[in-house]
C-alpha cells in the first residue's frame, strides 16, 4: 500500500509537507529514495523540512532523571531497565559512554 502523500505537481501546503515528511521518516528511506519512489525532487524534501524546522517550536520537556538499573553490560550493547517496566537498549555502547550521557543530560539546563 503506497503512502497517502501530496501531489508531486501540487502547491504543498504545511500540512502537505508535514504529511510527506512524515511519511519519509516512517519509511525508513533515504530522502533521495523516498523522492525517487514517489516522483519527486530531494530538494522540495529538504527546503520543507528546513522551513517547518524555523516554524514555531513547542517549548522542550522538563527533564527528569528516575531510578534506573543496569541489567546487561557488555561490548554488545547496555540495557537499562526503568521503573514501570521500562527497558532501554542500546547496542555498542560501553558503561562509560552511558555514564557521559547521563551526566550530560544532568547538567543541561530544565
């Protein structure tokens, strides 16, 4: 079943562009792929997804830090197991380099 996407010959409007872009990014497709399979340029692709970009941004979550537990640590990959039930995979990454990135998103502002 082929995505519902706008008219490649059409004027898009935003929700024209958001619904292609959406698209795309479910596609899993690069952009030049996805424009291929469905006739159109790369850069009609690209010049939207930069103007939505400078659109209105909502304001960022609040970040907050739970409880978590490693469950598996190895040269593979990390698993952390979040309350709830909650399990977060991550393939080749060492403890150490989780242990940056939670100390990076301690310290980034809220």
């Amino acid at each position: 079943m082929r995505e519902s996407i706008p008219d490649a010959a059409a004027i898009w409007t935003e929700d024209d562009a958001r619904r292609a872009l959406e698209a795309w990014r479910r596609s899993g497709d690069s952009v030049a792929a996805f424009a291929r399979r469905h006739g159109l340029t790369p850069e009609r692709l690209y010049w939207w997804r930069r103007r939505l970009a400078t659109a209105v941004a909502p304001p960022p979550a609040r970040l907050s830090l739970v409880p978590a537990t490693v469950v598996v640590a190895d040269e593979a990959g990390i698993a952390i197991r979040l309350p709830r039930g909650v399990t977060i995979e991550v393939a080749g990454a060492s403890p150490t380099w989780v242990a940056a990135v939670v100390s990076e998103l301690a310290r980034s502002p809220t």
